[in-house]
C-alpha cells in the first residue's frame, strides 16, 4: 500500500500575553472530564457522517447489522485487528455484506497496519467493546448466531485436523515404505504442505531478490528479450509467474503489452503491489497466490513469462508450474519466454578446491572427521569455478524444448564421451545450462564457467577418487537425474564413470 501522511490540523492561535498564565491555569477544572470520541465519523459502508464515534458504531449495527462486539468475539480480534480490520475495509471497498460473509480473517496482513488517512475509527479503543455489553444483554437470536459461528469454527478446526492427519499417514507411508499415497487430482506434483510452505517463505526474504536483481547477467537478459523484441509483446497479455518484485512484469508492460497479470504465492509479492503503484504501471496487475489453486483474471494469455530456472536448472521444480500455466492459460499460438534451455556436463580438476571441499574432513584441527568425507560428495557444491581448469571439451545432456516439455522432465538419462583437451587430475564433473528467448531479435545466456558468472553458479559434482587424464582421451560414462521421492523439488543424481556409481542430491 502507498505511505500516505497523516494530516494534521492547526489552527493559529492568538499571541498570548505571559502575565496572564496563571490566571488561565487557574480556570482549568482538573475533575471536568476531556471530551474525547466527539470528532465527526464517516461510517465504513456508507456516506454518513455521525457527531461521534459512539453514534457511528451504534449506525454500523442498526444500519449495516454490522455489530463489532459480535466480530471481536467471532474472529478473537484485538485492537491491532480492529486497525487491520478498518484499513482492509477502506482499501477495498469491503460491503458490509462482505464482511459479514466473511469466515476467516482477510486482514491479516502487515499491511493493513501502515497508516493511512486519520479517521476516528483508527484511535478508538475496541477493548471498551467488552464493557459496553454484557451477556445479559443478549439476545435470543444473537446466542443461537455465536453458536452457528463457534460450531463453524469447530467444523473448521476438525477438517484442518483431517488434513493433518492425512499428511502425516503420508509422511509415514513415505518414510517406512506402507505403499506410495494415492495421486492427487491435480497432475502437478506437490510436497507436503510444511516443505512448500518453507519454499515460499524463502522467496520472501529480501536477499535473495537483491542476489537475483542484481545479477545482470540475469535482469538484463530478461530486459532485452521484451524490449528488443516489442513487436511480439505489443497488444498482447502477458502472465508473469512467480512474478517476485514484479520486474519482469515491468518490462512487459514498457515493450507495449496490453495487460499484464503476475502470481506469486510468497509474500514478497505484497512489496511488489506498492512497487508496481510507485511506479504508476497501470496495466500490471499482481496476485497473491498459487497458480495451480487461484483463478485468474483471464483464463487465457498470449505470453507466459517467467525465470523459474534453479541450480543445474532443474533444482526446485518450477518448471512444473510453466508447465500447469502452458496447459490451461496460454492461447493457441502463444509463446513462452524462455523458450528453450538445455543442461551440459564438463570434466572438472582443481585440486586447491577438491582439497578444500573434500580432503578436508581428513583432518580437522588434528579430528579425523572423515565420516563427512562422504557427505561433501554427496551433496553437490554450487560454485563459481575457474575455467582454467576446464579438462575437457563440455558436452549437452538435455534440451528442454518449454513448449513441449512434460512433467517428467526431471528424469533422464545420457551416456556422455568427454574429450579431454588438456592433461590434469580429474576430481569432478561440472554441470551448467543455457537459457535461450528465441525470438526475431534472439537472445540468450550461459551459466558455464567461461560465461560471466551468475547468481546460479555452476555446480560441482566431486568424484570419491580423481583420475589422471591426457589429452585426447575419451571420459566416457552415464549420467541420471530423478525427481526426489520425499522432496519432489529437489533432485536425485547419479554419475556412472571409472567403474564406479557416485550418487548425488541436489537440494
């Protein structure tokens, strides 16, 4: 929401002459009770304005059937609720049939706490609720409401215990092998709901979008695929998912898209709603959400748009999301942006790093702590390598065409022949990909080692033992990646080569 000021009102005063203070504090009646709650209020639903606050609340509950006590008891607000609750009200033009509807808290959110325009309503004190009523005072009909709502209540707390209870005979299922749970409606596969949620949290945090933003590398090629190329965006809607700080949003709206509409289900999205406002970028709409549960102003787009690509591209999985958002939102020759990406592997030998990272467990401080020996092979390392110590010639193993590409995706597998271009001790394999807009003005970028760096990195596959190669010599072995079982947006990776199976988790 916009910071608006809080107006103030003064009045100029008549100078005062200094002798006659005392005299003026000796008027004052210290037991004459200040007149507070006397200031002119607007009523939250309609135009009227009522001498006073008391009488405003009076017309909610007569007028609308509004009644603030019953609210305060249904939804157990306090008085940061209440301000939420008005500001919620004001900016969006809540009915008070809409309120009254309502079965969960709407306002929740922090932003409904920034001010906005003074209004009485935002001082009064909601405690006094309490004790401007009693239990006697209630009605028959209002007794057999708070039982309807707390009988609600329970309705709802006993399904949320349901779904608990399913989620952790699936997890149990998963951990002690009681069969794999039935497939969910939905073809998108789903975590848990604490993994996903732990997911979108991370995307609401501001460093990891200033690590993304400021990757020029990144921004700029995302920039340039829209703005050089407005011919194919101009006239057209766009649907930005995973939109973040809504930038990429931005630049479609300035290559001439017709509308745009973003989805994001972290709540970084609600900073991306003020961004959008700051910047007067009218035809950009933002929606908090997941794509696959929320229904979208168009049902259809021309262009799908979206950087959703993770560590050795495939890490976190979002790519099923493009994929659920070609399927049921991109009209019949649309196109989506990127276009194309594909995977490469490269021998790999530093041995400052593969000391660093492996032979270090060895000798801790004089600790043998070689049990981790393992574990810093098993899990990749994401890194900025030196190209200098590139050993052989890079080789692609796999193209992901995004307009045809299936949810499958993550399970492939590639016998690789690695040429060796220089001699060296070979102590890990290095992945990388390529992201390509193919467009009449075509543009791309490269995460390999001889690329300039990214926020991606690359990622480093250390072998248990490294081998000596020559020049000329041909690697030859077989790469598989699977989805993980337990973690669907992590993967599973296995490198066959020198006559040994090293498996890998890229998480």
């Amino acid at each position: 929401m916009k910071d608006t000021d809080v107006k103030e009102t003064t009045k100029e005063e008549e100078p005062v002459d200094s002798s006659s203070d005392e005299d003026e504090y000796d008027d004052i009646d210290d037991d004459e009770p200040l007149d507070e709650g006397e200031e002119p209020t607007t009523c939250l639903f309609c135009p009227e304005t009522s001498p006073n606050i008391s009488t405003a609340i009076d017309h909610l509950d007569v007028r609308h059937k509004v009644n603030l006590l019953q609210l305060q008891r249904k939804f157990l607000m306090d008085q940061y609720s209440f301000i939420k609750l008005i500001n919620y009200i004001r900016a969006n033009k809540i009915t008070a049939e809409q309120l009254l509807s309502a079965d969960q808290t709407l306002w929740q959110d922090e932003k409904y706490l920034k001010p906005g325009e003074y209004e009485p309503w935002l001082c009064y004190d909601y405690e006094e609720l309490k004790t401007e009523a009693t239990p006697a005072q209630a009605t028959v009909p209002e007794l057999q409401q708070r039982i309807a709502e707390q009988s609600q209540l329970l309705q709802q707390a006993n399904e949320d215990m349901e779904r608990m209870r399913k989620d952790y005979k699936e997890l149990l299922q998963k951990v002690h092998g009681e069969g794999e749970p039935k497939a969910a409606s939905n073809p998108v596969p789903r975590n848990n709901a604490s993994l996903d949620n732990e997911y979108f949290k991370s995307y609401s945090h501001f460093g990891i979008h200033h690590e993304m933003l400021s990757d020029k590398v990144r921004t700029s090629t995302y920039r340039e695929s829209l703005l050089q190329n407005e011919a194919v965006v101009r006239g057209k809607t766009v649907l930005d998912v995973g939109c973040g700080t809504g930038i990429l949003s931005i630049f479609a709206s300035k290559a001439g898209a017709a509308r745009v509409v973003g989805i994001d289900n972290s709540d970084i999205v609600y900073t991306a709603m003020d961004i959008i406002r700051k910047n007067k970028v009218e035809n950009v709409e933002l929606i908090k959400g997941r794509l696959e549960d929320t229904d979208l102003p168009e049902a259809k787009y021309d262009i799908i748009i979206s950087e959703w690509m993770g560590y050795f591209l495939l890490y976190e999985s979002m790519l099923d999301s493009i994929i659920y958002a070609r399927d049921h939102h991109l009209n019949p020759n649309g196109i989506i942006l990127p276009s194309r990406c594909t995977l490469s592997l490269v021998g790999y030998g530093n041995d400052t790093l593969y000391a660093e990272q492996v032979e270090f467990w060895s000798d801790v401080y004089g600790v043998n702590m070689s049990d981790l020996r393992k574990r810093s092979i098993e899990e990749p390392l994401m890194e900025v390598v030196d190209a200098e110590f590139m050993l052989t010639d890079p080789e692609q193993i796999a193209n992901f065409d995004i307009m045809t590409v299936d949810l499958n995706y993550p399970n492939f597998s590639h016998q690789f022949s690695l040429k060796v271009t220089k001699p060296g001790r070979l102590s890990a394999f290095v992945g990388y990909f390529d992201t390509l807009f193919e467009l009449p003005s075509a543009v791309m970028f490269s995460t390999s080692p001889s690329a300039t760096p990214t926020h991606w990195k690359q990622t480093v596959f250390f072998i248990d033992q490294p081998q000596t190669v020559k020049e000329g010599d041909i690697i030859s072995g077989k790469i598989t990646s699977r989805r993980h079982k337990e973690d669907v947006r992590a993967l599973s990776v296995d490198i066959e080569v020198f006559g040994k199976k090293h498996k890998y988790m890229v998480v």
